[in-house]
C-alpha cells in the first residue's frame, strides 16, 4: 500500500509545480503582456538542447566500453564532463532563443520569462511527469489492479516497492530542487539576453556556460564524495538565492530599457 501521506505530497508537488511554472507567464498574460510564446520559446530552447540533441548524443557516446571504462576510472572528470556538457548545450539553446526567436523582442522582462519557461519545461520533464505516473500508479496499487494493467511482475514489484517506500519528505525536497533550478535558469537566460542588450553577447554566454557548469559539476562531485542530502541541496540553494538577487539587480538597470 501507499500511504495517503505520499499520495498527498506527490499531488501537492505536481500542483505547485504546476502554479509556480506557468501561474507568472499568465498572471503577465492577463495583465496584457504578450508574453506566453517567449515562455514557449524558452521551453523549446531547453527541449532541442537537451532531449533532442545532449541526451540522445551521450546515450551513443555511453555506449562506448571504452568510454564508460575511461570515466569509471576518472570520475572527477566525469563529473566535469557532465556539468560542462549540460552547461554547453543550454547554453548554445539560450543563445539561438535569445538572438533568433527574440531577435526583435529584447528585453529584461522577455529574457526573465523565456529562462522561466526553460526551467519549467526541465522540471516538468524531470519531476512533474514522473510524479503524475507515480499518482496513477500509487491509486492502482491501492486498488490491487497494478498487476492487471500488463506490466511485467518485476515491474510491478519495482514500482510497488519504491512507491511503498517514498517518503514525503524526500517528495518536496525534488520539487524545492526544481524550483531553485528554475530560477538560475531564470537568472542565466536573463543574463545573456541582457548582455546581448548591452552587444556582449559572448561575455553572456561565457558567464552563464560557466555559472552553470559549476552548479551541475559541483553537485555532481558532491554526489561522487559521499556529501550528505543537507550539503547537496545546500549548493542549488545558494546558486537560487544569487540568481534573485541578480534577477533584482539587473531588472532595476534594463527594466526602461
């Protein structure tokens, strides 16, 4: 059985994930800004970057024995690895969002919301689906019916025995990870959208390549090391409470720009 409490917390998860994701783009929707296609934008940006292309290409790369031996031998470097190839690809789909699809919409506010829709679209892909099938699976087991949906008996198993066994805790310790994750997304497209503003465009790009890598490659040897939960969530806490103050900062120098 699945105790009603993970239940609640999952439903929980998905409904703040849910407000806080797209609950801003249309509360500036209603105020009139024609705002959700920047959203959409940013969204995409990270879905091309990612799943298109980043996954699929270290999915044939970690196919290689020869590769996966070299990392397993050297994992300092596959955590560098890891945080400078995300970092690269991003960034690369916030550059072709910011310079191609808002070439002629520039602006703080239109940077802030496309870097919202990117980190939606992650934390969606990332948490929000696995927490709804996690939902319908959770009411199936309590009904005894997950066996007769046509899934394997190991499957059933696996899924009854991580359900039975997630504690809520854990539930909304993921989703305050996304959400600090969407807001250095924030603060790093708003980033290179202003410095393209400004005609830095490849200082911008530098600086949130390098931000960025050094938030996922810094978690990453944390993991590696052993680090505690407190110390692993620590660090995307600090990234997200610097990415505000930037967001602030910025927003008072090209709010009238």
């Amino acid at each position: 059985m699945v105790s009603t409490t993970t239940i609640l917390a999952l439903l929980f998860a998905v409904i703040i994930l849910f407000l806080l994701g797209l609950g801003p783009i249309l509360y500036l929707k209603s105020q009139g800004y024609r705002i959700i296609s920047v959203g959409l934008a940013g969204a995409l940006g990270f879905f091309f970057s990612q799943i298109i292309l980043r996954i699929p290409l270290m999915g044939v790369l970690m196919s290689n024995v020869s590769v996966v031996t070299f990392f397993a031998q050297h994992m300092t470097l596959y955590a560098l690895f890891l945080g400078a190839s995300a970092a690269l690809f991003e960034t690369l789909g916030r550059l072709f969002i910011v310079n191609i699809c808002l070439k002629k919409r520039k602006g703080w506010l239109e940077g802030a919301v496309a870097g919202w829709g990117h980190g939606f679209c992650e934390a969606f892909i990332m948490l929000g689906i696995t927490y709804i099938s996690y939902i319908y699976y959770a009411f199936l087991i309590n009904q005894g019916t997950l066996a007769t949906m046509g899934l394997d008996p190991a499957s059933v198993a696996s899924i009854t025995t991580t359900l039975s066994s997630f504690p809520a805790w854990a539930i909304i310790v993921a989703l305050l990870e996304r959400v600090f994750a969407m807001l250095l997304h924030c603060a790093l497209t708003t980033l290179i959208m202003t410095k393209s503003m400004d005609g830095k465009t490849l200082i911008g790009c530098l600086a949130a390549f390098l931000i960025h890598m050094a938030l996922d490659a810094g978690v990453a040897l944390l993991q590696i090391n052993g680090a505690s939960l407190f110390i692993l969530e620590l660090l995307p806490a600090v990234f997200a409470i610097l990415s505000i103050g930037y967001l602030f900062k910025s927003y008072n120098k090209y709010k009238n720009a």
